[in-house]
C-alpha cells in the first residue's frame, strides 16, 4: 500500500488513511523531493540539553556564586593564618616556660655565688670567671636581678621579713635574697628588711 491510498472494507465505514513521512520511498530507494505531509524526524525540533541552561539549586547567578566562593577563600585564609599566629605564640610559650623551669633550678646557685661574692671569695681566682659566665649566658636569655638597699618598698616585689620605722615611706633596708625577672615576669620576690628612708638633713649634711 503506498501513500494516498485508501482501503474500505464496503461497510459504509469512514476509510483509514495512512500518511508516509519517510523521506526514503521504500518502494524505490530513491530521496523524496518534499517531505509528506506532517514534519518528519530530520526536520522535528532539535532537542534543548536543559542541564547546559540549568541554573544553580538556590537561584544565584554565577557571579553572585563567584563573590560566594571568594567569600569562603578569604575566611579560610584568615583561619589559617590565625591558626599559625596561636601555634607560633603556643611554640614561644612552652620555651618560656622550659626556660623559666631551668633558671627556677639554678636560682640556689645564684644565691651561693651571692654569697660568695658578699665574703669577697669571687674578688680573684677561677670560681670568679665561672660566676661571670654564668651570670652573662643568664642575662642573655632575658634574667635580671633586682633589690637593692634604699630602693622604694614594694609589696609586689619585695617581702618584708622585718619593718623598722614608722612605715610612711618605707625602702628597703637590708637584702637577705634577690629578686629576678625573666623578662617582664616576676619568677621570684626580693627578701628584705624594710625600714625608713633617711632624712633629708642628713643627705644634706653629707653634701
């Protein structure tokens, strides 16, 4: 049966028509000049891939995304750099106190060359030149003595283990330990006497 043609089984029924689109005639093999009637499958719609126009999940636009994702960069970079910054002072921390824990231990040893020297046994000899190493490898790392007689009293720095006077304006008389800083920190307090300053009329005097 070929195109066009119609069929009626003589009951009066409507006749069946049958359109051919195929752009090949399978009767001849040859190419049609005009596709039948109706589109054919070379001339449908081509087919939109929607995932090539698909927009993101949440609505944004792709530069909205972008200044989203730059957005999520920088706060990573700030952690990380904050995260150096804590392990760096944590790192300058422990030594602090590893070297706060050594010095605590030679402070004994600081006070018996203290000693020493009040007997005048570091004016000469070898027991001299190793207290002075010794006292300058310590400075280096930042250990400073302090307490002297006639500085300014302070609770603070000092502990008074005898008061003299009437306590107005009290300094320090005698210093029976050394104070010492590591720094800035206090790692011990001065042991003194504390006692008052002397008058003005006998500075004057002295003058």
């Amino acid at each position: 049966m070929t195109a066009g043609s119609h069929s009626s089984n003589g009951s009066g029924e409507e006749p069946v028509t049958v359109t051919d689109r195929r752009r090949i005639d399978p009767e001849t093999g040859e190419v049609r000049d005009e596709p039948a009637a109706g589109p054919g499958p070379a001339d449908a719609e081509p087919v939109v891939d929607e995932s090539d126009t698909e927009q993101p999940a949440d609505g944004a636009s792709p530069d909205a995304r972008l200044v989203e994702l730059t957005a999520d960069l920088q706060r990573e970079r700030a952690q990380f750099a904050n995260f150096r910054r804590r392990a760096a002072e944590e790192k300058q921390g422990s030594v602090a106190y590893g070297k706060q824990i050594l010095i605590d231990k030679l402070l004994p040893v600081l006070d018996d060359l203290d000693r020493a020297r009040e007997h005048g046994d570091l004016e000469t000899g070898p027991l001299r030149a190793v207290a002075d190493k010794l006292a300058a490898v310590l400075n280096a790392e930042g250990l400073k003595s302090f307490g002297a007689a006639g500085d300014e009293f302070n609770p603070e720095l000092h502990e008074a283990v005898q008061h003299d006077g009437t306590g107005d304006h009290p300094v320090i008389g005698a210093v029976y330990r050394c104070g010492y800083r590591l720094g800035e920190k206090v790692i011990r307090t001065a042991m003194v006497t504390v006692t008052d300053p002397e008058p003005a009329g006998d500075q004057t005097g002295a003058q």
